[in-house]
C-alpha cells in the first residue's frame, strides 16, 4: 500500500530524514518506534503529503504523492483518516458534529445518511447515545474514541494514528488499543501509528520499524524487533538510561 523510498528532509542545518526506506503492505498494522526528536512526526507529515522531501520518495498504491499537487493530492488523501494526537476535536461542536465535520467537508451525502454513518461510527467505538455532548462534558478516553470514529466515518484504506493513546492511564491506553484492533478486523484498512507506548504495541502491531537519528535501523515481526541484537533498539525497549553503542543501520 505504501512505500518510502530513500527520503530526506533537512530545515535548514538539521537535517531529520537521512534516507527512510520502510514498507507497509494493505490492512496491516505497522507502528513506528522511537525517541522523542528521532522525526517520526516529521515522517508522518510525509506520509499525508503534508511536508515535500529534499529527496526519496513516498509511493502510494504505486504513485508518488511528493510529485503531485491540488486535486491529485486531495484525491489520494481521500482514502486517508487521520487521528491527532490529542484528538484535535472542536471544542465548540457536539460529538456528532465532530465526527460528521468530514463528510460535510468533502462529500454530498443526504443529511440523514451522514447523522446515520455517524451514529454507527460512534456505536462502533462504544459511544452510541453520546453524540449530543460537547468534547469538555466526556473523558480523555471518550475524546479519543470520538477521534477515532471521526477518522472512519469516511470509510478510509488508510489510518494514521499520531501517539493515539497519549496522556491516557495504561488501563485506558490497552483499551484504545483494543479498540483499534476490533476495528481493523471490521474494516481491514491499512495503519500506521506512532507510538511511544513500549511494550503495549507489540501486542497490536502486525510489524514494528524503529526510527532513530532519521533511519530506520530496525523493522519486522514485533518478536523479532523485541530480539534484536542492536544495542540501541534494545536500549529505547527496555528504557534504559545508560547510552547504547552505535547501532548498525539495516534496510527493512
């Protein structure tokens, strides 16, 4: 579904990407790792063609989003739902004008349609009844799951989800991540998250690619990720504070 090939991107004198190559095949899950600063929202942002790259490039379905531009752009990123992080939700719009607010933006569906898409969004992620309330009357919880149904009420092929979970309680962060998972059996789109949440994502990720220092110097199945001989993946799993060795870059 999506492949990088190469990509750099410097701003001005600190130079982010150093050429990520990372592959994500259709209706898996992959989550990329790493310290915070490593550029994994500077890779998101590539991903959504929201930033253009020095170099490399970002191929959807086979088709270089960094070259294209307007309509084509917008095409292509109709078929992407996005999950802030922090949820990003309009504080002065109900619930179900939040997660409506897409589909009202870039469709021409019937009025009744959307209320109906909504309420079967919101029912999905254990929210149905809840549409009337404004974002400051729900819990940090219920926030995120209005983000998340807001992301799949346009039915996308891709979601991506930026640090999902942050702020959450670790009960809270296993049952956001439960839900993500019971979605993409449902729906079977392609994810890709970033995440600090070290160990719960090796329990939802398909595979798990670490960004560090703008490469990605290690990906594959979440058991081998958590094997890996490489001292500064093993480092950031474990959270040590002592300093790693110089890892030794791999190409996914």
């Amino acid at each position: 579904m999506i492949r990088v090939a190469s990509l750099e991107k410097s701003f001005g004198s600190q130079h982010v990407l150093r050429g990520v190559n990372l592959d994500v095949a259709t209706a898996e899950i992959m989550v990329v790792i790493g310290r915070s600063g490593g550029g994994k929202s500077v890779l998101l942002k590539h991903l959504l063609g929201l930033l253009q790259p020095d170099a490399g490039a970002v191929l959807v379905d086979g088709i270089d989003i960094t070259r294209l531009r307007g309509a084509a752009l917008d095409k292509i990123r109709a078929r992407y739902g996005v999950v802030f992080q922090g949820g990003a939700l309009f504080d002065s719009m109900s619930v179900e004008d939040n997660v409506a607010f897409p589909l009202y933006e870039k469709s021409h569906l019937p009025v009744a349609e959307i209320r109906s898409r909504v309420e079967e969004k919101l029912a999905q992620v254990g929210l149905a009844g809840m549409g009337s309330k404004n974002p400051a009357e729900i819990s940090g919880g219920m926030r995120k799951r209005v983000a998340i149904a807001r992301a799949l009420v346009t039915e996308p092929e891709v979601v991506f989800f930026d640090e999902p979970t942050t702020g959450l309680d670790p009960i809270l962060v296993n049952t956001i991540h439960h839900l993500i998972v019971e979605l993409h059996k449902k729906s079977r789109f392609t994810a890709v998250m970033v995440s600090h949440e070290i160990p719960a994502i090796f329990r939802i990720a398909d595979r798990v690619a670490m960004l560090h220092e703008g490469t990605i110097i290690e990906s594959g199945l979440p058991a081998a990720v958590q094997a890996s001989t490489n001292p500064i993946v093993q480092q950031f799993i474990q959270g040590d504070v002592e300093g790693a060795g110089v890892a030794t870059r791999t190409t996914p």
